[in-house]
C-alpha cells in the first residue's frame, strides 16, 4: 500500500513538471506580443426629468472616442413615482428621433398612480422591458442588462423619461458602465 502511494506521487510530481507540453510564455516580459490591452472600467449617470405638464429634460452622454458600454437594469426615481409608465435609453444616438436602437423600461407599480406603500416602493425604478431598432416598440433585438455593445464617438446615450406618475414631477438617472480599450 505504501508503495502504491510513493508511486502516485512520484507520477503526480513528473505529471506537473512535465505539463502538456506547450510552450507558457510570460506575457509582461514577451517583446514578441504586443497583443495586450489595458482595460479601463468606470461608471456615469445620466439623470433625466419630467414636470406634470408633461416636459421632459432629457439627459446624455456624448463621447470624443469609441468604447463599450453595459445596458443598465434599471432607473432609479430620485423623486416622484414612476408608476407603471415608460422611459427610454437610447444607444449610438443623435437626438431623441436618431438612434441605432433604444431599450424601454417600465415602472414597477402595478398601477399608474399607486397608493399603497408596496406598490410605491416598486415604482421606485423604471426596470428594463426590451429593446427596439425602430420608433413605436418595433422591430425587437435580443439585448438585455449588462450586455456590452460599442458606443461610436460622436454619438449619444440619451435618457428620457416619457412618464411617470401625473400627480408628481419625476427625477430619474441611470448607472452606465463604460469600457474604455
């Protein structure tokens, strides 16, 4: 039994030493491979607004230079109540009616002016419903949260809030991760 054990160990120590056979090579002092990229992450928040008369501020981002950005999961209400009603991100944008898609999201509450604490406390975020190539919720693509897409430079990611409960002005933002290559 003794030897039975000394031999699978002797076997495990030649296995790791002698390995698969490929050739490792460290990266860092490789002058061969320039292959490396640093990779930067960081957050921003776009923060958009609506009266009860129905005006909406708009928020965005424009960017100098070409990155990735992840698809957030959902708005946070800062004030009023989004009820059951719809906001909009739109991606790769010029303005509000330019854009090469946008992702819709819904309130939470059950209702649109909802009374009961529960049903406020769900209104509390607009929360991701599905994303469009086309006004008027058509044309569906298969993005969702934290997907990672290549926002072009010169171009927007633009937050709009479309409504939210009417008894209240509504304050929204949203978190976005940002890639920068």
């Amino acid at each position: 039994m003794i030897n039975k054990l000394i031999f699978s160990t002797i076997m495990f120590s030649a296995l790791l030493q002698v390995g698969c056979g490929k050739k490792v090579t460290n990266r860092e002092t490789d002058e061969n491979t320039d292959d490396r990229r640093n990779v930067i992450s960081e957050f921003y928040k776009l923060k958009s607004s609506l009266t009860t008369s129905g005006t909406s501020i708009a928020d965005f981002n424009e960017s100098e230079a070409d990155h990735e950005v992840r698809i957030p999961a959902s708005i946070n209400v800062e004030e009023g109540n989004a009820g059951n009603k719809t906001a909009v991100i739109y991606f790769n944008a010029k303005s509000e009616t330019n854009f090469s898609f946008y992702c819709r999201y819904t309130g939470g509450a059950p209702v649109e002016s909802p009374i009961i604490d529960q049903d406020i406390e769900k209104g509390l975020a607009y929360n991701f419903d599905g994303c469009f190539t086309q006004v008027n919720d058509q044309s569906p693509i298969n993005y969702y949260p934290g997907y990672e897409l290549t926002h072009y430079k010169d171009n927007k990611v633009i937050l709009e809030l479309l409504s939210a409960d009417p008894r209240f002005n509504a304050k929204a933002n949203a978190e976005f991760e940002v890639i920068w290559h």
